[in-house]
C-alpha cells in the first residue's frame, strides 16, 4: 500500500496539511505521535485484528452479482459487502482503530460528526463496549431524514446534538465538533469518520480503511486469477473510496473510479481551499464560501473531500465522475429487485456508474463496487420519494 507521496507534514502534493490553532495543533502533534507508535505495534494489531474478525464480522465476503451482470450484459461485477459489517457500513472499521489509540492515549470522552449516521451509529456503538462517553454532532437537516440512525446513537447511549446553524448539514457538525474539540481537547478524542480533516486524520483514516482493499485484492485473485479492471466507489469524504484503492494504488492497470451526486461535485467542479483545517477541492460560491450542497445521501452532502483524493485527480491516477440522485435512487431499486441486496443511497450512486461502465465493457472485465452500507437507514427516505413522483 502506498502513501501516493504524502510527506512529514501530511501533504499529498498540494493538498493536505493542518490550518488550525495552535492548542489544537498539540493536540494534533499527539495523536500522530500516539498513531505512528502504534499502528505497527503488534499488540494494538493484534487487538484491532481481534475485533475486527469478533465484533465487526470480518472478512467480509467479495459477491459476485450475477444477475445484475448478466441484466447488463458487459463486464463481470462484484461487490464488496462492508453492508454486512456490524452497524452496516464501512465505518466502523475506522471507529474501532481510532477508539483502541483513543484509549491508550487516556481519552474518557469521544465526540464525532456524522451526516447519513452510519458513522455516529458505529462510534456510539464502539463507546458503548468500550464504555467511554459519546457526544455525535449532526446537521438537524440530516436528523430529521435520518431519525432513525438517530433512535440508534440514541439508544446506545450517545448525545445526539442537532446542529441548527448554517444550512444543518454535515459542513455545520464538522464545525461544531472542531469547536468542542477547541474547548474540551484536554480529555477528548474527536473521532473523525471520514478521510478529511487536519493531519493526521487522512492518513490515519486511510489506514484503518485499507483493510477492505486488502481483503478484496486477495478475494478477486482467488475468484477469478486477475485484478480487477476497475474498482468503483462513492466518493464524499471519501473514506469508503481511499479504503477502496489503497491496495491497488500501484496496480497501475486497475482503474481507481469515484462517483460524486452531481448535486455536490466536489472534484468535478471544486476548486483548491481550505476547509476544516485541510487543504482540498473544495465546492465554493461566488464570494468565496462553502457553496450550499444537497445530496439524497446524507452522506455524501459535503463540499469538500479528503487531501488524497484531491492529489489522485490531481495526478490522474483516479478519476471522479458524477451520478445523479435519480441514477442512484434507480441503482438502489435495481440492485435490490436483481440481487435482494437493498444498498445505501450513498453506495448507490456508485452502482449507477457501474451499471453505465459495464455495458461498455466485455465479458473478459471485472469491477469491483465497494458497497459502503446497506440502505436499512434510507428505505424510509426512499419510500417517500417514490410515493411522492
């Protein structure tokens, strides 16, 4: 797995890097510290591994979705099931490493943010074992498309705090968190959730991520003998996606495929800024600030992305495409009719693009579609569209 050139200062070219206070920047300064120490530690492997296999239910399996294939009639596509990890989605593969380095570095207190509220789901889920205090931070917008993520936090114990400021979507409850983290830093541990964020985050998130490439690069050679053509994933954040690549960074024959909603197309028509404390393409209005976004993914409605996928547009090892919310609401009905495996409506925007790339490929041609969540959350939001045609 390679850091695509990310440097000592957390730079992935241009992009990258830690634009916040200088209390804060300790704060940052000990969690790299803490992180580079432990992340080849065996012993902290060796638990992170335990409640992944335990808790978490890994390996999960690489599905090939035959039906969907051959309604296609193009390239051979697989799915890489993160909706059946616990709390339903990639999230907590990242919640569960973070949570073991907050321990070790004496945090009683964990705060997070969260949009569709698989993230806050997963980090409410891993304090509850590890019995630590849970505040989540969320856009009231996406709390009230997301009740029932909500009832969730809630019911494993978490403080759900519904951010009303600005439009109350997840750029607010970044906002909010950062602020607590400012006030509360001396016994507090932000949980980022997503690829974004000041140094070390990134590549902190990347690294706990990684293991959904590792498991499916091993998974696609044992299937079919060969890499895959391309591996697809929705890109927000883009936690899910950087997890996604990792292990085919270098694999230069395999395409690296992110699919943006066109409704927040961040990398398609963003621009280099700084935004919670990073530097990355960035969505912004004619005066300079965060341009308003809305996405039917709750997760996936941010105006920036995280520094590494800024650097693979950047140099054109990834490419970044759109979907729109009619294409993944379809893919979401598609997927669930041919396969009877009902996606999120962020992991069904990437579905979309996989079902348009396919039909241009051969039969001799593998994707890999990373299905970040299951739509469990979304069926509810999604009836309603439906019902309201």
């Amino acid at each position: 797995m390679t850091s695509m050139s990310r440097d000592s200062k957390g730079y992935f070219g241009e992009f990258g890097g830690s634009f916040i206070p200088e209390d804060l920047q300790n704060v940052m300064n000990k969690i790299e510290e803490q992180f580079l120490h432990y992340k080849d530690d065996p012993e902290f492997q060796k638990e992170y591994e335990f409640y992944l296999k335990e808790y978490v239910g890994r390996e999960n399996p690489l599905t090939y979705a035959e039906n969907l294939s051959k309604r296609m009639g193009g390239a051979k596509i697989y799915l890489k099931r993160e909706d059946l990890n616990h709390t339903g989605a990639h999230k907590i593969n990242n919640v569960i490493g973070q949570i073991l380095l907050a321990k070790r570095m004496g945090a009683k207190r964990i705060i997070a943010e969260t949009g569709a509220g698989q993230h806050g789901v997963a980090t409410a889920t891993a304090c509850a074992m590890f019995d630590m205090e849970c505040v989540i931070y969320m856009g009231k917008v996406d709390t009230e498309r997301q009740a029932l993520n909500v009832f969730r936090m809630e019911l494993l114990g978490a403080k759900v705090v519904a951010v009303e400021k600005g439009r109350g979507r997840l750029k607010e409850a970044v906002d909010e968190a950062l602020q607590d983290l400012i006030q509360n830093y001396k016994n507090t541990f932000y949980l980022i959730g997503s690829a974004v964020g000041p140094h070390p985050y990134p590549t902190m998130v990347k690294h706990f991520q990684s293991i959904i490439s590792k498991e499916s690069k091993s998974q696609i050679l044992e299937k079919e003998g060969k890499l895959p053509t391309a591996v697809i994933a929705c890109t927000g954040g883009g936690s899910n996606a950087i997890g996604a690549y990792a292990h085919y960074l270098d694999e230069l024959s395999v395409r690296l495929i992110g699919v943006e909603p066109e409704e927040a197309p961040t990398l398609s028509e963003g621009v280099p800024a700084v935004l919670h404390g990073f530097k990355s393409y960035t969505l912004l209005d004619e005066e300079g600030n965060p341009k308003p976004t809305f996405s039917i993914a709750a997760g996936l409605d941010y105006q920036g992305v995280g520094p590494e996928h800024s650097y693979l547009k950047e140099s054109g090892r990834a490419e970044y495409v759109t979907a729109s919310g009619q294409e993944a609401l379809e893919a979401f009905q598609t997927l669930s009719k041919l396969e009877g495996i009902i996606p999120a409506l962020e992991s069904a925007h990437a579905i979309a693009y996989a079902i348009k790339l396919a039909k241009e490929l051969s039969k001799d041609d593998i994707l890999i579609v990373n299905l970040s969540g299951r739509g469990d959350k979304d069926v509810e939001q999604v009836f309603q569209m439906i019902q309201n045609k």
